[in-house]
C-alpha cells in the first residue's frame, strides 16, 4: 500500500457482474490499497448487511473503510478523495510535464526539480509503476539485501517531491498536442496543463492473452498483478500463463499463498532465467510446469470460472482444467495509446526516440519502458529518466538563447 493511504482493512462488498465493482477493484489494485472482497449473492450476511446499509437496496459495490466510514457506488474522483490523493495541479503552465510516476518519471522529476525547473508529474495510479509492485527488487543497485518495490516507490516519491515536483495521483493523461511551442496535456478530468517540454515515462503493462471469457473475468479470477490478488487464493490452486521471467518470480510469490501453482507456457521450452527454473524445482510438487499447450478459452458459468480450456500444442488435443484463479504475465504492451500520431511508434506501440531521448514531436520526450529498445529494467528505466532530464534541461536552455 503507498505510503500516503491509510492502513487498515477495507472491506469491498459487491458482485462477479457489477461493472463499478470492477472499477472500484481496478482503482485499489492500481493504487496497490490491499482491500477484502466479498461477493454478496455467495454470502447471505453480507447481502442482508449491504440492504441494511442502503435502506433496503443492493447498491454494489458498498464500500467500508477502516475507520468506519461508507461509500456506495463511489466515482475514482471520490475514492482519489478518500485516500487524500492530489488530482489537481497547483498552476497550468509548467516547465517540464512528466507523464507517469515509476522509476524513469520520478527519477527525472529529482534531476528536473534540481535543476529547479518547474516540474508536474501526472500519474494514473500508484506511484513506482511496475517497480512498485515487485515484491523483492534484488538487482537495484546499491540495495545489497534487495530493496521492496513499496519502499523503493515510497522514497522515490519523497525523493521527487523534496526537490519541489508537484505529483498528481489517480489523474490519467487522455491527450497530448503540440501548440506552437508549447506541448499541452489533457487529463482524465478535463483539465489542460502546458509545458515547455513533456517526458512520457508511462511504461508498460502486462498483454492480455485476447482470449473468450478473459475480458468477464478479470479482476474476479484472471489477475495480472500477484502482489494485489495472491492472497485471494490461500489454499487454493493457481495457474500462472508465461514461462518467462515475469511468470515464474510472480508463481513462485504465489505459493505463499496458494497450494499449487502450475506454470503453463506456449513454446516447448520455458524462456525463464536458470535460477529461476531452479528455485521452482526446488518447490517440488507444489509448482508444475508444463509447456506447448495454448490457454484458448475461459469458461465460465454464472460469471465464475468454470473451466480453463487448454490445447496440448503437440496433438492438438484440447483439455479442460480446474484451478481457482489464473494470473497471466505473457509480456508487455506500451502505455502509448493516448499520444498523437506525430510520436511515432514502432508495430507494437513503443515510442522511437532519436538522439537524447527527443521523439519525433519535438519538445515531447520518453525513457523507460514505453520506449523502443529499453531494457524493461528498474535499474536502467531510473538511467533513462535521469539521462532524459538532463537532455531536457539542454533543450529548454536552447530554446530560450
Ligand atoms: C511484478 C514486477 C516485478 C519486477 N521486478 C523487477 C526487478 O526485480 N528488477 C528490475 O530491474 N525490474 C523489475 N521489474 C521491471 C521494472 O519494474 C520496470 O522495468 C520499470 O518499472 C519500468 O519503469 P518505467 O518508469 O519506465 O515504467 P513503469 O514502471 O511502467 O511506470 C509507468 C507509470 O506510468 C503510469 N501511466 C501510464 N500511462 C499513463 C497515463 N496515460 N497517464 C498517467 N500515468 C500513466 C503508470 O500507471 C505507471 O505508474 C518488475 C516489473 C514487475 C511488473
């Protein structure tokens, strides 16, 4: 959970087919807020409570945080609210825009800010992006024992601010446009900030498999996060879907909680580093792995997973499997949908930059994972903001000679 939300057991009464329960759920599990789901046509208590609450209706999601207070149906503005989140700049105009919040966006809004150029970091979810939700980061340098993607997040963020970024929370970036030379943002509430110069250090995510049933499910039992959804399957049975890196560490956190984990890949051969493949065998018989067969379906009755259908790549043989939940970590898609056509993107959607990190809109720049050939590593997206600040330091210095 970050560091400026309070602490303590929410609970999140609602139902498998409410849409703003699953908004409510996306907007906890982006802000990494650990919450406690109930599903009230599964829990006869919990139904008569959330009537009694509503004066006889079922209003879902009915909400109730720690200190006892209630929201029902509650828009993400309200829930942004509720956890004292800032989600309105103190000016329009800046230096520098930073769109996004994980290590390239903070790092650069500690160079920027140092170089005492205005900054505005403008974040839709938790602050640390993916790196926030690492459990254990133990190849950052300078952390000998590993270092938490919470706690790492939480000092980069005081980091930032210390050198005077201003960071909006729980505010997505809709739009960018370039207006004579001036760049202008627009985000999820309407509201237009400009700059001189705007980083995109909006990372990635983790891609869909675009399978049926796999819309209708997330959230409830397909998940992409096992740090926000693990503990949902205490005792339970889980497959994971990815034989890479990301899907063996992320099988390996979830027998912390569940009692199996099968790792199903694609190809014949998982591509996960050794020591990985090592520490899952080591697991024994409470982590399989099984490769060549393809997830083509999730099935479902009465909105629960019924059945995973899975086909054995080799004779083409489709099969039906029965586990509790299913996490999925087959790669990454770039957080670039919303820039103009004039940042040029390569097949899969990663920015191309030229020398010093300048797309091919000028004054707009990008580091980190949403740019083409980047790494995919905390280490070198933290290189890339601090490099991409500096560049941008030179260019406003430029543009005002
Ligand atoms: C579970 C997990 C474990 C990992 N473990 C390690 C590890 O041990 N070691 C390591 O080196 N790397 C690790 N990584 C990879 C590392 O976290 C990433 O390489 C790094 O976070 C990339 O940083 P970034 O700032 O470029 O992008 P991200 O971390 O993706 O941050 C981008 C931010 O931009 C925000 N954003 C996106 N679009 C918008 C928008 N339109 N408006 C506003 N905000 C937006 C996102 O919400 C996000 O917070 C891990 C990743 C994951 C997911």
């Amino acid at each position: 959970m970050s560091d400026n939300l309070s602490a303590g057991t929410i609970i999140v009464y609602g139902t498998s087919w409410c849409s703003d329960c699953k908004r409510a759920k996306q907007f906890f599990g982006e802000h990494r807020i650990q919450y406690v789901w109930v599903d009230i046509e599964h829990d006869s208590d919990a139904m008569a409570y959330v009537e009694e609450v509503n004066k006889g209706l079922r209003s879902v999601p009915t909400i109730v945080f720690p200190d006892g207070s209630i929201l029902v149906e509650p828009s993400n503005a309200q829930l942004a609210e509720k956890f004292g989140l800032q989600t309105r700049a103190q000016r329009t105009f800046y230096d520098v825009i930073i769109v996004g919040a994980g290590p390239a966006g903070l790092t650069a809004a500690v160079y920027a800010g140092r170089e005492g150029l205005e900054t505005l970091v403008i974040e839709k979810g938790a602050l640390g992006g993916q790196a926030g939700s690492a459990q254990m980061m133990e190849n950052f340098p300078g952390f000998d024992e590993g270092i938490s993607g919470d706690e790492f997040a939480r000092r980069l963020g005081i980091q930032a601010r210390r050198f005077g970024a201003e960071i909006l929370q729980a505010t997505e970036v809709k739009s960018l446009r370039r207006d004579g030379r001036y760049i202008c943002v627009t985000v999820s509430d309407g509201t237009e900030y400009t700059a001189q110069a705007v980083l995109i250090a909006s990372g990635a995510r983790y891609r869909r498999l675009n399978v049926p049933g796999e819309d209708k499910l997330i959230g409830s039992r397909v998940h992409f996060c096992a740090v926000c959804d693990g503990a949902f399957y205490k005792g339970k049975e889980v497959l994971v879907i990815g034989g890479g890196n990301s899907g063996f560490q992320e099988g390996l956190f979830l027998t912390r909680f569940a009692r199996k984990v099968t790792i199903v890949e694609f190809e014949p051969q998982v591509k996960a580093s050794r020591i990985l493949q090592k520490k899952v065998a080591e697991k024994g018989e409470m982590m399989q792995v099984i490769t060549n067969h393809a997830v083509k379906e999730f099935r479902q009755r009465d909105s629960q997973l019924e059945a995973v259908i899975v086909e054995d790549r080799a004779t083409g043989a489709l099969e039906e499997w029965h586990p509790d939940g299913v996490f999925v970590f087959i790669g990454l898609s770039p957080n670039s949908a919303f820039l103009p056509p004039e940042v040029e993107r390569d097949r899969f959607g990663f920015v191309t930059t030229g020398p010093g990190f300048m797309t091919t809109l000028p004054g707009v720049f990008a580091a980190g994972d949403v740019r083409q050939a980047s790494t995919k590593q905390a280490a070198v997206a933290v290189g890339e903001g601090a490099a991409a600040a500096l560049m941008i330091r030179e260019y406003l210095a430029a543009q005002s000679s």
